[in-house]
C-alpha cells in the first residue's frame, strides 16, 4: 500500500529542501485528505481520549463556569459559547445537557464548534450545532470561547541550544525517509522565541501558530472569557519531548508515516500568557485542571454520584446501576489525578473589568 502523503513531502524536499517543522506538522495533521484530523481521532475507540471523553464529569463542570459567566454578564437573552476544536461534539454536548438544567440559560446558549476539518464541520451540524472553519470567522463573542487540548497541536518550529548556539529541527530526508537535520533557525522560529534562552542542551517548541491562535481569541472576544486548557510548561519549566499518540499509545517517532498519528508538545504557557496580554486580554493561571475542576465543585458532582450509587445498592437490583456509578466515579477521578490528566495546565483570558473566572480560582472547599 502506497503513502501518497509521504511522496509528497519527499518530493517537496527533494525540490526546495528541508521543511521546518512546523510545516511538516501542518501536513501530518491538516492535510485534507490524508491528515491525521482528516479522520476522527478522538475518543474510546480513536488514537486518544480527551477529558471529555473520559468523564462527562468535565463537561458538566464546565457548564457551572458558563453559568458563572452568564451571571457575570448580567444573564443576558444571548450567550455565545464557541468551542475551538470541537471534534465529535463530545464537549458540547456534555456542556448543553449540563445548563438544560436552568431553562434560562439553556435557551440563552448559542454553541458553535470551530473545527478545520469539513468532515468534522458536517458532523457537529448533523448534531444540531454551528460549526465554522476557524476563529477568524467567529466575531463579537459575548460569552465564553473554551480550548480543549487545541494548542498542543498548533504548527510549531523546533529550537535546540546546540554547544552555545541555536539551532533549527528540521525535517529532511535520506534514502526515501523522513529524517530531523539541524540548520539556522528561521525568522518565525526567533520571532516567537521573543528573546528568551535555551539551558545547555534544551529543545523548546515555539509556535506562531499558536500565538495566532491567541490574538484571533482576542479578536473574537467582545466581553467574556476564554478557557484554554493543555500540557504546557512554565517558567523554569523544561518543555519535554515532542511525541506522537497512536492506538492510544505514546509514539517517540513522529516523522514515521505522516498522517497515521497525532504530533504534539508541551505549550509554552508563559509565551501565550504574554500573547494574550500584549492582546489587551487579563490573563489568570495558569492552574492545573486538577485544582480547575475542584473550584468549579468536583467534589459536589462526585458527592451527587456516590449519594446515586448508595441509593441504587439499596434497590432490589440495582446493583447493576450501582456498578455502573461506581465506575463512572471512577473515570472521573481520572480528570484530576495530578498522574493523569489533573496534570493539565488551565490559562483563562478575559476582557477589561470582569472578575476572574471560578475555574481560575483553584481549590476551594466550596466551588460555584
């Protein structure tokens, strides 16, 4: 069987040499047809599960922070919730079920799913949501934007400190395979570093794609927040190396079969907070999802599932029902596990004069 994406990318080389890589993740990734996303992903059965596809606990907590912001907002007649990255509607889904619960808000809620893929676009309109091919065409937002696990996967270029100088990976080839070479780190690579240094021996990510994503946020929001959630690092923080999930494992090769597997890194949380406020956003965080989702009242939602499962153990058979409770607390104990995704880092944007967002708070004995 050919690998008609992998031709390609070699024929490209072979005509103007190495790529960078971020251009080589743009193909992997994006390639209409033969791109990872071209594909659904995400999910039990895909190459990667997601928090919301993990407990619809995420979502349901979720919904308490769009309630918060609604109320911030003075309950307004519209909310717009735009969701970048929408895949399957998982999310979405969980978040609309979860504010049903308040009539008001419910029909206040305007949902749009912002996914690249005309595929995915299809599916989330098939599911009764507004779907739109990016940001840049979502404008005057009042309301909330939410990023899932979108960053990571934003194009970026590789930098590496290589005996006191910088260098670029990039992608070339030899002997009809995918290969990282090492040469002058391009404009856009610098650019986005913004002056800071690598340690001895660091490789750091550096995405302008990501940065973009940022301002087109700031954009996009006329009054509200925006929630990004990702694996990222901070300041003193090293980065990680970049990897790939496929079938639900960690892959170290990510230049092996361009297209058959999700590429991605650790977000550089101190660059995009800066973005964000040089955009003229506040920034909050970041926190991790562990200490987001116990401010939004993780512990309340569990509190209501076990009372459920109690309940159903002491119904002549319902011991199916109570096994079932028991293992859906159990995956929700997943989402803040500081070993699993808990590890996860939250960054909240908001416009001028709102307060910070419960999510951005942390770790309360009491969430909203």
């Amino acid at each position: 069987m050919g690998h008609p994406l992998m031709d390609r990318l070699l024929a490209r080389i072979a005509e103007g040499g190495p790529m960078t890589f971020a251009e080589y993740m743009e193909a992997a990734l994006y390639d209409p047809e033969e791109g990872f996303y071209a594909r659904p992903p995400v999910g039990e059965n895909g190459h990667y599960a997601t928090s919301p596809h993990v407990s619809p606990a995420f979502g349901a907590l979720l919904g308490r922070q769009v309630a918060q912001v609604w109320d911030v907002l003075g309950r307004p007649e519209r909310l717009d919730v735009v969701e970048i990255g929408a895949g399957d509607g998982t999310l979405a889904a969980q978040i609309l079920e979860a504010t049903a619960a308040v009539p008001e808000l419910g029909s206040a809620i305007r949902y749009v799913g912002v996914e690249r893929s005309a595929g995915a676009r299809a599916a989330l309109e098939r599911r009764g949501l507004q779907a739109a091919a990016s940001l840049g065409a979502v404008r005057g937002v009042r309301g909330c934007i939410l990023a899932n696990e979108v960053l990571d996967n934003a194009p970026f270029h590789r930098l590496r400190e290589r005996d006191g100088t910088v260098v670029e990976v990039l992608v070339g080839a030899d002997d009809g395979r995918l290969v990282e070479v090492e040469g002058k780190p391009t404009d856009r690579a610098v650019e986005a570093l913004a002056g800071r240094s690598l340690r001895p021996g660091e490789e750091r990510p550096v995405s302008p794609a990501g940065l973009r994503l940022v301002r087109q946020i700031a954009e996009g929001l006329e009054r509200g927040y925006a929630l990004v959630f990702d694996y990222g690092f901070g300041a003193g923080e090293r980065p990680g190396p970049v990897h790939g999930y496929r079938d639900q494992r960690v892959t170290a090769d990510v230049l092996e079969e361009p297209g058959s597997r999700d590429i991605t890194a650790a977000v550089d949380l101190e660059s995009i907070a800066a973005e964000a406020r040089a955009s003229g956003l506040r920034v909050w965080g970041p926190v991790t999802q562990r200490e987001a989702l116990l401010g939004l009242g993780f512990r309340t939602w569990m509190q209501g599932l076990r009372s459920r499962q109690t309940q159903a153990q002491l119904t002549p058979g319902g011991w199916r029902e109570a096994g079932r409770l028991y293992s859906e607390r159990n995956r929700a104990s997943i989402l803040v596990d500081p070993d699993k995704l808990g590890s996860l880092r939250l960054l909240a944007f908001g416009t001028d004069g709102l307060p910070p967002p419960a999510a951005a708070l942390g770790d309360r004995e009491t969430g909203c």
